[in-house]
C-alpha cells in the first residue's frame, strides 16, 4: 500500500514507492465483469524505466585492525 509507515526503512531495498500501485475504488457496478458496488482495481505500472541506485551500506569505513 503506498500509505505503509514501513516503506521508507524497507530492510532488503526490494520495494520502492515506483513498485507501489493504488488502489482505485469504483462505486458502481460493472455488469460486465460481474461485479457489485463497490469494487475495487489496481492500479499498477510494470517495468518502467528509472535510474538504479545502490544502497548505501550501514559500515562506512574499512577495518585498520585485524579481527581476531
């Protein structure tokens, strides 16, 4: 959902808000397809170009000592 509180400190780097779809809800129905109101879509682009980028690590410097 793009409204998680958890998508900004997402731990593996996997999701970003260009992965995030909406949901679009629709107040009447669409004989069509079957379905009452209300009913909901997504929203969702896939592939869509962007500029990669790499996370920065959490260690910001090389070891002067050897670990023993």
């Amino acid at each position: 959902m793009p409204d998680d509180e958890h998508i900004e400190t997402d731990v593996q780097f996997g999701v970003t808000r260009a992965l995030l779809g909406d949901y679009v809800r629709h107040d009447e129905a669409n004989a069509e397809l079957g379905l009452a109101a209300p009913w909901y879509s997504l929203d969702q682009r896939f592939l869509e170009r962007g500029e990669a980028q790499r996370p920065k690590p959490p260690i910001r410097s090389k070891a002067t000592e050897p670990v023993s």
